[in-house]
C-alpha cells in the first residue's frame, strides 16, 4: 500500500510539474490535489488505523495547504489568504511535532534556523515593500516548524522523528524558493524546484506519522 501510494504520488507530481511549464494548466488544477491525496493516505495509512492528536494533526496541516495551494492556483492574487492557510498549516504541524515530544530549547538546533532566515531576510527584504509584516510572520512560524520538528528528532532518536526533520526543513527550502522567485527575481526553474521540495517535505511529514 505504502509503495503504490508513494508511486502514484510522484506520478502526479511529475504531472503537475510538466503542468506548471505547458498549456493549459488544467494538469496542475488536477494533479497538484491528486498529489497531496496520495500523499495524505500515506498518513493514514502510516497511522494503522489510529487517530492520534500527531496523526489528525498532520493532516489538518495538509488539508491547508491544499487550500492554500487551491487559493494560489486561482487566475487571481489571493496570495496573501494562500499565505495564512499555509502558516495555520504549519502551526498544525508544530502542534504535532510539540505534542510528540514537547517543545524543545536546544541551541545547536535552533541557530542554524536562525541563520538561515537571517540569510532568506537579507536577500529579501528590499523587495518585500507592504509585505514585509506577514512574510516576516509567516517566515517566522515556518522557522519554529522547522525548528520543533529538528527538535523531535534529537529527543526522539527515531526514524520517524528523522522524518519530521527532514520534512520541515524541505518546506522551509520550498518557501524559501517561492519567495525568492515572487519577490526578488523570477527564474525558469523555480517551479520545478519548489515543487519538489513541497512534495518531498509533505511524503516525510506523512511518513513521520507512527501508531
């Protein structure tokens, strides 16, 4: 089951992804939401058929980021409501991460997010004009994603927690692209790279759910 689920979901994202650079994008309005359904049943079925609060959790997350990947498909500038059904997203994930293993106050964890959002601020902050305010919200809850799902790893040992890991910090690199492309200078491959990584970062948060 994980195998099938796993494999329809990087066929959909190559879709979705050949979709970004082709007309019309009707494969993208289909695929992208094929993509995170796929990805979604991974949780579940990671769960074994238990509800816990880090299972309904994670998928409360990913429901809002497919509405929010919904508000940022539409011919329309809805990225700022896309932006907030991300961050409560990520709040959803931090709720998972902190319910799993509390929330940690390491260091040696936190400065190498720290630093790499100076890094991200620098490079963006000429650029940003109004939105300044909720970039500088949303990069910091993503931060503390990251963060809190690096800290899981470091006190649970466990694969699992490894997963949670690397899955936030896929997410931080795939915003971090998108803002990059949106607001400093736009490149060809941003969306394939993005895609990417939003895809990856959301297989290893559904795979970070355990019994």
């Amino acid at each position: 089951m994980l195998a099938s689920l796993t494999f329809l979901a990087v066929v959909f994202a190559a879709i979705t992804i050949r979709g970004k650079y082709s007309e019309p994008r009707a494969l993208v309005y289909i695929f992208k939401p094929l993509t995170m359904v796929s990805i979604l049943l991974i949780a579940l079925s990671r769960a074994d058929g238990r509800f816990s609060f880090y299972l309904i959790a994670v998928l409360t997350g990913m429901l809002l980021s497919m509405f929010g990947d919904a508000l940022l498909m539409l011919p329309l500038d809805l990225f700022l409501p896309g932006l907030v059904s991300f961050l409560l997203a990520h709040i959803c994930y931090i709720g998972a991460f902190v319910s799993a293993g509390g929330f940690g106050m390491t260091l040696k964890v936190l400065v190498p997010y720290m630093l790499y959002a100076a890094l991200v601020l620098w490079l963006l902050w000429p650029h940003l004009g109004k939105m300044r305010a909720p970039v500088l919200a949303y990069m910091a809850v993503i931060m503390i994603m990251g963060w809190q799902a690096g800290e899981l790893w470091r006190t649970s040992g466990a694969g699992w927690g490894g997963f949670a890991a690397v899955g936030g910090a896929l997410f931080i690199l795939s915003d971090s692209i998108l803002a990059l492309d949106r607001f400093r200078e736009p490149f060809r491959s941003a969306q394939a790279l993005l895609l990417i990584a939003y895809f990856a970062a959301q297989w290893f948060l559904a795979m970070s759910v355990h019994p």
